[in-house]
C-alpha cells in the first residue's frame, strides 16, 4: 500500500504577506526620520566661514577676515543672550542657575560643529532645566532660556541642513511638547502653542530661502549651459557656412583644371603621346578631387541650400558693400595701401566677409557714427582695419541688441588662414577690428601670373 504525501511548498526566503498601503507610508516615514536626524547625528560638520564681498572687505584685509566670522559671532551672541535670559528667570540661585545658563548656552554652541546633535542635546537640556529650574505657568516644558535656545537650534540646524530636516525637527518638537504636556506634573499652562507656531513661521521661512537658493542656482546653471550651447552653436553654424563657400570656391577650381585639362590636347597639334597621358592623368585626378569633395564638404550643406550663381565675392566687390551700407545710413570710406595684387579666393572672400561683419556690426551697435575701411597688401600678406567712432548721440540712438556673435564668425576664419586678429574698443570710444591674413610669396605669384 503506497500512502500519499502531499506538501505545500514555500516559497524561497519565506512567505511574506502583502503590505498595506499605510504600512508602507509609515515605514518611509521612520526610515527618513532614521536617516535625517540618527543617523551621523552627531558627525562633525563645523559652521564654514562666510565670503566677504562688501567694499570694505574689498579695501581691507583685516575687514574681510573679521566679517568672514559674522555667523559664528552671531550664534554665539544668540547663546550668551538665551544663558542670561536662563540665568535671570530661573527661581533657583547660586550653582544651579549657572547650570541653567549653562544648559541653555551649550545646544546654540553646539550647532557650530555638530547641528543635528545640537537638536537632541536641545530636548535634553530642556527636560533637565525644566525639572532642575523648577519652571511653572507658562514656563513648562520650555524655560525662557530654553525656549530661546531651542528656537535658535532650530533655526541653525534649518539653516545648514535642508528642508526635509526642518520638518522632522518640527515633528519631534510637536510630539516631545504633546509628551511633556500630557505628563505637565500639574503645570495647567504651557508654552507648547507658543513653540510650535513660532518653531513652525521659523522653519517656514528658512525652507522658502533653501528654495530660493536652490532655484537661483539651477537658473544660473540653466544660464550657463545655455550659453555654452548658444556659444558653440553658433560657431558651428560658422563653421559650416565657410565651409560652403570653399566648398564653392575649391569645386569651382577643381571643374576648371579639370575641363582645362580635357580640352589641352586639343589645343597642340600632333601631341606627344606622353603629354596626352599626363593630361588625361591630370584630368582624372581632378574629377576624383572633386567627387571626394563633394562627397564630404557636401554633407555641410542644408537640404534647401542652392549653391550661388554668381561667384564668391572678393576684395574687387567692396566698393559695392560700402555702397549699400552708405544707403543703410553709415557714413563709409576706404584706403587701400600697397601694390594691389589678385590673392587666392579664400583669402579674398574672408577679407570680404571680415569686413562686411564689422561695418554690420557698426551699423547694429553704433547707428550714425562714421567707419573706415583699411586695406594694405604687404609681402607677407594682406592687412585690415576697420574702425568706427563713436555714436553722435548715444543718449538719444537706441542701438540694435543683435545677436552678439559676429566677432566668433571673424575669428574663425582667421584661424582657418592662420592669420591673426584683435578687436576692442578704440580710445575714441569707437571700436577698432584689425585683422592680418598671411599670403605666402609664392602663391600669390602663382595667382597672378
């Protein structure tokens, strides 16, 4: 006969019963209150000195190191003032109205270099004051002494904690005040409203300073990634727009040594064969170039973006630009010193763009004042200067915000030709861009031969 066992299984790590939605609200609560005021409660966390950014800390060294120790004065003086307060009010004498004092001037101190411990030893000085002082009436639970202490405690402890530790201080002191009334010993009266209101407009307000500290730093932070963005975006819309315009000029180039290439047999009667492969090499190695090249500067360009018609503009095209923007109100002229000379067309079409940013940025942030454009080819290279004074009536002009990033789009395609660049104010009160762009000798006769 084959007698049948049968076992409920368990499962692993024991049967555990759902928890109610209460259970689990009461248990996040004792483990935040476990966390904010038990545990580390009494690590060492001495009070930091403040910064002193006052003019007179500014002129003064001795200035500065006094008002760094503002807050710790402060908190003594609240203390010496609780401990005479204690000392006054107590109806015992001699030793134990010192230790009343005394018990009263300890927890303030105490929150210099240990805050949250500073609270408990608060509770405890006032049990004892209150037994030993023998408080009555209005006195119970908190002495005068004690009630001024605690409320500083509080107001520290809120101070260099956060919000959630206010909270639970006040928690505490609402259930330690409802504790020492029900057990008031004949004491009909007590000051147990009297703290938790004050206790609670205190603590109110310290928490609405942390939130508006704390929001004041995640918008100034806000701010600077912003910029930092707005900043970076803007130079990669820089770069993006040279890179179309090379890539216009460089393509350009490209078609025509290549199409020149094609066509050169043709010019030479009877050529030598050699001489028809290196064309057709040349050729080739062109239409290859110019295939890579549009392969990846092409990626640069937006999805509507038509390449221009017209050829890039250049040095021989500015007599146009202080036209239009004579026609916009600004008083313009040129100088051109040097030998004039063909440079290459990346040069050329920066040079252009350099100056058309700085006469915008006139005309933006300087209405009505006067510019000048200076052009000096040397052996080295190509020279620029644009300066412009100052407004005629800049009480009376309103200048145009603009965008603020023109001077990075000059300053980038300067570093492109390796060149260099400076750009302030002018001691007229005017502002002055001076820009030097390098041509080695040898391309410039290459381009103009």
């Amino acid at each position: 006969m084959t007698q049948t066992t049968h076992t409920q299984a368990t499962p692993a790590g024991g049967a555990e019963r759902p928890r109610s939605p209460e259970f689990r609200l009461a248990a996040d609560a004792l483990r935040g209150l476990r966390q904010e005021l038990f545990h580390d409660a009494f690590a060492y966390r001495p009070l930091p000195r403040a910064k002193a950014d006052g003019r007179l800390a500014r002129r003064s060294e001795r200035v500065r190191e006094g008002a760094s120790w503002t807050p710790h004065v402060t908190v003594a003086g609240l203390g010496l003032l609780a401990m005479l307060i204690g000392v006054s009010t107590t109806s015992r004498s001699g030793p134990l109205a010192l230790l009343c004092g005394v018990l009263a001037l300890g927890p303030v101190l105490l929150t210099l270099v240990r805050p949250v411990g500073a609270f408990w030893v608060s509770l405890a000085a006032t049990t004892i004051t209150s037994v030993v002082g023998g408080a009555t009436g209005f006195d119970w639970p908190w002495a005068p002494g004690s009630f001024l202490s605690h409320l500083t405690v509080l107001t520290v402890v809120a101070l260099r904690t956060h919000p959630r530790v206010a909270a639970w201080m006040w928690v505490v002191t609402a259930a330690y005040g409802f504790v020492s009334e029900s057990l008031g010993f004949g004491h009909l009266d007590t000051d147990v409203a009297q703290m938790l209101l004050l206790s609670a407009l205190i603590l109110l307000a310290v928490t609405v300073r942390h939130v508006r500290t704390q929001a004041r730093r995640e918008v100034t932070a806000q701010q600077t990634v912003t910029e930092v963005e707005r900043s970076r975006r803007t130079l990669l819309e820089e770069r993006t727009t040279i890179a179309r315009e090379l890539h216009d000029v460089v393509a350009h180039h490209m078609s025509v040594v290549a199409i020149q290439a094609e066509a050169a047999p043709y010019r030479v009667e009877n050529p030598p064969p050699e001489l028809e492969k290196a064309f057709a090499t040349i050729r080739e190695n062109a239409v290859a170039a110019l295939t890579e090249l549009r392969r990846v500067l092409g990626v640069v360009r937006a999805e509507d973006y038509e390449a221009p018609d017209a050829p890039q503009p250049t040095l021989a095209d500015l007599d146009g630009l202080l036209a239009n923007v004579r026609e916009a109100g600004l008083e313009a002229e040129k100088a051109v010193t040097g030998a004039v000379r063909e440079l290459p067309q990346g040069v050329e079409l920066s040079a252009y763009r350099i100056v058309q940013e700085a006469l915008s940025n006139t005309l933006r942030h300087a209405p009505g004042a006067r510019a000048r454009v200076e052009i000096g080819y040397v052996l080295g290279g190509l020279g620029l200067r644009v300066v412009n004074g100052p407004p005629p009536a800049p009480a009376l002009i309103k200048p145009s915000p603009g965008a603020g990033h023109g001077i990075t789009g000059m300053r980038e395609r300067v570093t492109m030709l390796n060149g260099e660049m400076t750009a302030g104010p002018a001691p007229d009160g005017g502002y002055e861009v001076t820009v030097f762009l390098p041509v080695p000798a040898h391309t410039a006769v290459e381009d103009a031969a």
